[in-house]
C-alpha cells in the first residue's frame, strides 16, 4: 500500500519525510516484522517500534511522536489506533469486495462444524484478530464475525444469521434431537433442543448462500458439551456414564442452558459448577459448587448429582478427567 494512502485512509500525519513511498504487510508484533512491512503500534510501546525498524520496518503506525533518528522510517501518528485499524478495515473490504456476516458464538460453531468446504472463515472476537485475518484476505472472500459493534463500523450492510422459527421439535433426552424443518426430517441429531432454531437458521443461510454442508458425522460444538462420567469422575464415551458433566465457557449461553436443564430435570439432580474467580450472577436455587483449581473438582465424587453444568473450557479438565487414580485399589 502506498503510505501516503495510508496516512490519508487514518486520517494520521506523516512525521518523517522519507524517499520509499511504499510498504508491503500491515503486521501487530513486532517480532514478525519483515523488510519493507508496516508495523501497527496498539500498545504505545517505543521498545516495540524500535525492535521492529531493527527488522526492517519502512512504516511505523502509532500513538507516539516521532522519538528518533532515521527520517527514512515512515513514522505515521494519530490518537487512536484502534480507531485507525477500523478505518484500513473499512477501506480493505470495499478494496477486496469482502462479504461478512454475523452471528452469534453459538451460530458461528455451527457453521464451522458442518461446512464441507471453508467457504466462510469465522473470526476470532478481538479486533487485532480480525485486522490480522482481512488483511491478508484475497478479493471476494467470506466471514463471520460474531461482535456486533465491530461489524457495524466496519460493513455497515453486514448480514445477520437469523434464528429460525416454526421448527417442530422432538427431544430424545438432552443431548438428542430429531426435527422437521418445512419438508426436511432430521433424525436423532446430538444436538440439545435448545439449539435446534440456531441450527436450523445456519442450514438456511447455508442454502441460501450456495454453501455446501455435512450433518453426516455427530456435531461437534464446545458449547453444552457433554461429557459422562464415572461416579470416581472419570471419562466415559457418551451415553455409558453414571453422571453427566456439561461444559460452557460463554457466559451469554449459561443463563439459558441452566433454564433448559431446571426444565428438564429435578432439581436435586443437577449441580452448578463455577470458578470462584468469576463473578456471575444468577438466580439458581440448587446446589452451586465453587472451584478455584481444576483438581478441587475430585470433590465432587461425593455429591449427590446426576448433571453437572460447569463453566469452563472442556479442554482444561481433560488431564484431570483421564488421570490415574493416585492409590490403587484392594480387595480389603
């Protein structure tokens, strides 16, 4: 990109006069910098630009004044940064005719988990993610982003995956669905009542987007994932354990998953788990459980329960989940 474009694009000021007009990459470290690249300085750090004009930066974007001595460095300056990066985002999806669309964290799982091809890429929520991700995007790609405020100020005509309606729903347990959407049937899905709409309006927009996908294997989703268990709270494959540990980290999906267990089941049977470090509000009546570490979770071989809704990752219980018993049993 041409400096003067970017500086233009910013609305920045050009603090140096220097005789290469021109820089290659737009890069957030410092450290992957590469000869003739543009380094974006969010963090207002003068050790990071100087470690990334040793690398070879011809551009440098950021917060700071010019602080030193070689003119020929590109030094580009404005208030805000992020703001900034808003600005090039905007300018880059007009540039490279990008389609982006938004969904939420639940919408964006699905369409990752059943497209046959990658014909839509979904991005992270941080807007330096983002940035990373579109700049190095090719003319007529696809996204998903799931953060409202940020594809607004960056495609204002973004479209929304839209929850379906009218969907006839019959629920073989909580993990288990079968549904007819107008003239379709889908028999026994791993899927929770609770996500079929969702489901459904990705299938839609699929369809009507031409993107081809697969419901052939089980879904895969990080959300309500659930995982059986041993009454010693070791892993079982699914549906041979004793107890039933369901694991969210989207605080925005707890509040309705815990409705939908509290609908489904006695109360006695289900159990809340929560890090004590989190501060979340709820209005459960049951049983709550509070952790600080992974492994203060050996407690709860002696509670009465049969779901335990827990937020966290699933990934960070798994060592936990399949570790030794730390005394082997006897006979006496």
């Amino acid at each position: 990109m041409k400096i003067d474009n970017l500086v233009r694009i910013v609305d920045g000021v050009l603090q140096t006069t220097p005789s290469i007009d021109a820089f290659e990459e737009m890069l957030f470290d410092s450290a992957k910098v590469s000869r003739g690249d543009l380094f974006i300085d969010t963090d207002g750090s003068l050790e990071a630009i100087e470690e990334a004009i040793a690398k070879g930066a011809y551009a440098i974007l950021t917060s700071l004044d010019f602080q030193g001595n070689d003119d020929e460095i590109a030094w580009i300056t404005a208030d805000d940064i992020s703001l900034c990066i808003i600005k090039i985002l905007r300018f880059l999806t007009t540039q490279k005719s990008l389609s982006i669309v938004l969904a939420t964290p639940l919408q964006a799982g699905f369409l990752n988990a059943i497209q046959s091809e990658k014909s839509i890429k979904v991005l992270d929520t941080s807007l330096s993610n983002i940035a990373k991700e579109l700049f190095k995007a090719r003319g007529n790609e696809a996204f998903c982003l799931m953060d409202e405020t940020i594809i607004a100020s960056i495609y204002p005509t973004f479209e929304r995956i839209e929850k379906a309606l009218h969907v006839k729903i019959k629920p073989k347990g909580l993990f288990i669905s079968s549904f007819f959407d107008e003239e379709r049937y889908f028999h026994e899905l791993r899927l929770p009542a609770l996500f079929v709409n969702d489901l459904v309006g990705v299938l839609r927009f699929c369809e009507a987007k031409n993107i081809v996908y697969s419901l052939e294997s089980p879904l895969y989703l990080e959300h309500f994932y659930p995982q059986f268990i041993t009454n010693n709270i070791r892993k079982k494959e699914f549906g041979m354990g004793e107890k039933v540990l369901i694991f969210e980290d989207d605080e925005t999906l707890l509040k309705d998953e815990l409705a939908y267990l509290e609908d489904q089941i006695r109360s006695e049977q289900l159990l809340l788990c929560l890090p004590q470090s989190k501060s979340i509000e709820t209005s459960f009546k049951g049983e709550i459980f509070y952790f600080n570490e992974v492994d203060e979770c050996e407690a709860l071989k002696d509670k009465n329960f049969k779901f335990a809704l827990i937020f966290a990752k699933k990934e960070s219980f798994e060592a936990f989940l399949t570790r030794d018993f730390s005394t082997q049993p006897t006979l006496f």
